[in-house]
C-alpha cells in the first residue's frame, strides 16, 4: 500500500505536523521498504510499519459494511428508548427552547462525529477504537484510563438494555404473573446465541431491522395517542416558552436531550469496519437526519397531544389491548439488538486487552460474552 499510495503518508503527515507544503514530506525508496516491526503503542497482535502506517492485513475486521448499513448501526446505537422520554422534556422546555435544544445536540454530535472521522482517516488511519486514538493522541496513561471509562459506560448501558426489555415485556404481558427475574432470565437466554457474533458486519441486517422497529414504535405510539378520545390538545396546558423553574428542574429534560444522542464511543470502531472509511461524514448526515427527524418528531407531536399531563415514559400512558402489546414486544427487540451492538466492541477490547486480539478462538469469545452477559 505503501509503494503504490504514497500519498497516504503524505496527508498523514502534513494533516499531524500543520504543514501546508507535502514535498518535503515524501518518503524516499527506502522509507517506504514494507519492514514491519512491533512498537510500544500498538494493540496486542496488530503491527506497524516504520512510516506509521498499519498493514491492514492484520486488522481485525472484514473492512466490507457499506456506509448505509454503517449508518444504520449508529442509529440502532444511539435512537433507543430514550425518544420515548422526549415529549415529557419537550414539557419542561416549551416548544421553542425544546425545539432549538433538540437541533443544537443533533448538530453538536454530528460535528462530533466528523471531527472524529477526520482525526481517525487523515492522521491515524491504523486506529480501530477509541482507546488506540487516545494513546495516538494523549499516551498510554490517558489510554488506560479512558478504556476504563468505555468499558464501563458500555457494561452499564448493556445493564439497562436488559432492563429496559425486562420492563417491555411486563408492560406487553401484565397478566403473566412472572416476577422481572423469570423475564430477565428470559431476556439473556434470547441473548445468548447473539453471543457468537464477533464484529458489526455480521449483524448489518439485524441493526437495520431494529432501526425499522424503532420508527415503527414512534409511529404506533404516536398513532395510538393521537386517536385516544381522552388525548384532546384543548384538554391540556401547554407552554410555548420555558415554565418557571429552577436550574436543576430546567436541566433534567436538557439532560434527557443530550442522551438521547450519547453513543460516540462506538464511532470508531464503526469505521473500523466500512468498506470505504472516508465515507464515514455520508454516514454521519444520514443517521443523525434520521435521528434529529425522529426526535423532533416525537417530542412536538407527544406534547402536543398531552401537554404538561404527558408521562415521563410515552408507552406507559397507552390504553390497554394489541397496540401497547406491539409496541412494548418491538422496545424489546429494539433494546436487545442495541445490547449485542454494544457487546461487539466491549469484546473487541477485551480481547485485544486479555486475550489474542483477532486470534481469540470463538469458544472463548463465546464464553467471555456469556460470561459478561449472565
């Protein structure tokens, strides 16, 4: 790669040292002989050239998902039940401050995302997660540390996916008389086959058909509302501008804003496995204009309806019968499918970390997986 592209090491270099001139920069003949040697700052079981570039032969993932289906990914990351809370914050904000806070975090993490995309295609192409740009950029320590905070935001996130279904499940079938323990327990059998996936790829469609769930359940929700005689909008308050709160009163539903769009943590090992990596910013406008949409969506037409009297959860305030038995079984699904997204990368990690990196026998990926999970 590096014989026949020398301007791969050319832009690295100019985009890393600030430089506007890349003639000084190019290798000569015998910078860019192929002698690959291990460095101090490299993942276990990946190997870097002199010239800084990485031979992608030994990467990890396949590098074959189309930008589509790496868009779909992020959607199904980020947009899960937290659209749901979305008109009850639309409550505490008025439509205009409401409206205006759901664009502002829409654009803050796009911009996020395409400042990563650029940090990670023109200065560090050889990094496949988020704890190998931060020894890139910041050393070793910094690395430690934030793999710590990774690890555990995605353990803890993985904790409430299984709740939250375990709650989905309660609501779908109430007359069931079994307690959350028998439905989580049921929940992590559902589970434990997903198990056996080991990167993105292999679970594009199952990531693009959790992404129609989740319009679906906006829809139906919306739908289900909406033709409830008792959800007149004349029969509720409404506020145009913020009502009188204190400060704190004021950020919880800012705060229900800003993690409705939290899942940055994965974007790099989104990349990692595009078919073409600098297409990452198409991927970056297509699922936030979904995701922006669907919120925005949501939290007007769910306020609108209810007013100040929305629930803090939409579903919970859904007339009894099929509609909320549909709606709670695709939240389930939806929040299941985000589970094994997020278990993907958090295996990756502890792979690299503890065990062979790519060489990690399935057998034992399986079982860390079904270890973590149960």
């Amino acid at each position: 790669a590096l014989r026949s592209n020398e301007s791969t090491v050319t832009t690295k270099t100019a985009c890393c040292s600030g430089g506007n001139s890349t003639k000084s920069f190019m290798p000569s003949p015998s910078d860019t002989e192929e002698k690959l040697i291990p460095i101090v700052d490299s993942e276990p079981g990946i190997q870097y050239s002199e010239t800084g570039v990485s031979d992608y032969s030994q990467l990890d993932h396949a590098n074959t998902q189309h930008w589509v289906f790496s868009a779909f990914m992020t959607v199904g990351y980020i947009l899960g039940t937290g659209v749901l809370v979305l008109p009850s914050a639309m409550a505490g904000l008025g439509y205009v401050l409401g409206s205006v806070t759901c664009m502002v975090f829409a654009g803050l993490s796009m911009y996020i995302g395409l400042l990563l995309g650029r940090l990670r295609n023109q200065c560090f192409p050889e990094c496949l997660s988020y704890k190998h740009l931060a020894r890139k950029c910041m050393g070793p320590r910094f690395e430690n540390g934030l793999e710590v905070l990774t690890c555990g935001n995605w353990f803890a996130t993985m904790a409430l996916y299984i709740l939250t279904a375990v709650e989905a499940f309660q609501a779908a079938f109430p007359d069931s008389n079994l307690c959350g323990y028998y439905w989580g327990l049921i929940c992590v059998a559902l589970l434990t086959p997903c198990m056996l996936l080991e990167n993105l790829k292999s679970m594009e469609k199952m990531a693009a058909l959790s992404d129609g769930a989740a319009i679906l359940i906006i829809i139906l929700v919306l739908a289900l509302i909406a033709s409830d005689g008792q959800n007149l909008p004349s029969d509720h308050k409404h506020n145009v501008l913020p009502p009188d709160e204190d400060f704190l009163d004021a950020y919880n539903p800012v705060s229900s804003f800003i993690f409705a769009y939290q899942g940055q943590s994965i974007f790099l090992e989104v990349m990692a496995e595009m078919r073409d990596p600098e297409h990452w910013p198409r991927s970056v406008y297509f699922s936030h204009s979904i995701m922006a949409t669907a919120y925005g969506v949501t939290a007007i037409v769910g306020y609108y309806f209810q007013g100040n009297d929305v629930p803090a959860y939409l579903p919970a305030g859904l007339p009894k019968g099929p509609g909320k038995v549909i709606v709670n079984l695709l939240v389930a699904y939806h929040v299941l499918v985000a589970y094994v997204i997020n278990n993907v990368p958090l295996m990756l990690m502890f792979k690299r970390r503890f065990l062979r990196g790519k060489e990690t026998p399935l057998s034992q990926h399986f079982l860390l997986a079904v270890g973590i999970l149960w």
